[in-house]
C-alpha cells in the first residue's frame, strides 16, 4: 500500500478534547447499555460482572481487569 489517507475530516484542537470517563460513569453507562437499572448505588467491577454472569451475557467471558 503506498498512501493511507483519511480526507474527510477536520483536525481538532485543543478545546475539543474530552474528559476520559471516571469508572463510576463507565460502569453506569455498561449497566444502562445492557438494559439494567444502575440506581444511585456505587458500582464496582465485581457487581457488574456479576450481573454479566448471571445473564449469560457474552461480556461475561472477559477477566474484570479487562473492563
């Protein structure tokens, strides 16, 4: 391959950038994104997997230190 080129976009700047997502935000988002009600409770890694678990869910196969 000679030339690898992405034409169709603009550069960002500096004040486009965004915040990674602290581990509460993500795992809510994971819990909301499967349909289930995260509440208001703190999520850990191990409550998630758990519900991945007990669903069946193809999430589950991963090792919790890969969410």
């Amino acid at each position: 391959m000679g030339l690898l080129a992405l034409l169709d976009a603009y550069p960002l700047t500096q004040t486009q950038f965004l915040e990674f997502p602290q581990m509460q935000e993500i795992l809510s988002g994971l819990m909301k994104d499967l349909g289930r009600d995260a509440g208001d409770d703190p999520l850990d890694v191990s409550t998630v997997m758990e519900f991945l678990r007990r669903d069946g869910d193809a999430l589950s196969t991963l090792q919790e230190h890969h969410i």
